[in-house]
C-alpha cells in the first residue's frame, strides 16, 4: 500500500469518526444527568426481601424506573450496603429497613432503556455509586437506527459513554448511519 493511499485511507476514518462522534456528542451536552438520589420505583409480580443478607428479589416480569431510566428483566436482586456499626441479627420492620442501595442485578431477558439508547442482554449489573451499568450475554446496544453487538457493553451514564467489549475468537459488531444530507438540509430549513 503507498504512502498517499495510506493518508487517504486515514483521511476518511477520521471523517467517519467525527460523524459518528458528533451527533453523540451533541446529544450528551443536552442531556441532563439524572440524580442518583431520586426514587427507584419498582413493580414485579412477587418480592422477597431478606434482611440479614440485605438483599431483595424481585421476580417475574420486573421492572425499575428511575426518572427516564428503565430495566426491565425475568427477576431485580436489590443489594443493599452492609451498616459496620449493626449487628447482622438485628430485628427488623420488613424490607424497608434495609439501608443504601449498592447495586442491581438484572437476570434474564434485560432492557435497560435511557432516552432513545437501548441495552440488551441476559444478565445486568447497575452499580448506584458509579452509575454504570454491565450487560452481558448477546449484549446490543441500540440508538436510533445505529446496532453495536458484543459480549459485554459498559455503560457510563454520568460520562454518557459506553465500551463494547468482544470475547475470545470473537469480534465487536457495529452497523453505523451516518446522517443523510437531505436529512440535514430539510432539518435546517433547506429543501
């Protein structure tokens, strides 16, 4: 391959790049960052809590919403933060005794959706403190028309940015629409 082809050749990922990039980019800048501490309404056909290992189940048909946040899966484990300071036998008035929420597991057929972003997988992992979220198992990750497909995809929701991770033998996915000019130009007012 010569030296000119080369450039031309890393001339254009640059401007795939930036396409790419650009819309995203604009789409986070507007986007308000949702508060961690804002209430997490869950619904799901049974609950079981269980206070000394601090956890609650959620099961069949489960779904937790947090502002525009959604996941919704086969069954929500609620792992809340173990008190230093408490004996672990201690009695208790039911589930809602149970303290700082630490993370969220979501188990079988998982969609997290946030705004127009949609998450897709077996198994999920949301960490409260961090805001992020772990998908495994056919793990897809759609926006709009653009499909990104690997074995495990992080998310960042307070960067508003995401990793798509392959395994072994195995390759990242992605199909990318770039916007149409027409489409640009009817957007702006030009037709």
């Amino acid at each position: 391959m010569t030296g000119n082809r080369r450039c031309i050749i890393t001339k254009a990922l640059w401007v795939l790049f930036i396409l790419m990039v650009a819309p995203l980019w604009n789409l986070a800048r507007k986007k308000p960052k949702i508060d961690a501490n804002q209430p997490i309404q869950i619904v799901s056909d049974r609950l079981d809590a269980y206070n000394e290992k601090k956890l609650v189940v959620f099961s069949g048909n489960a779904v937790a919403t947090q502002a525009d946040r959604v996941i919704k899966s086969d069954k929500l484990l609620l792992y809340y933060r173990k008190d230093p300071g408490k004996p672990e036998k201690s009695p208790s008035k039911g589930a809602g005794d149970m303290g700082d929420l630490e993370k969220i597991e979501a188990k079988g057929r998982v969609t997290v959706t946030q705004g127009e972003r949609i998450v897709t997988g077996e198994d999920a992992v949301f960490f409260q403190d961090t805001q992020k979220i772990v998908m495994t198992g056919n793990a897809v990750m759609r926006e709009g028309r653009n499909v990104i497909r690997g074995d495990r995809i992080v998310v960042f929701l307070d960067e508003d940015r995401g990793v798509v991770e392959s395994g072994e033998n195995k390759r990242v996915k992605a199909i990318i629409y770039p916007e149409d000019d027409k489409d640009k130009n009817i957007k702006g007012g030009r037709r």
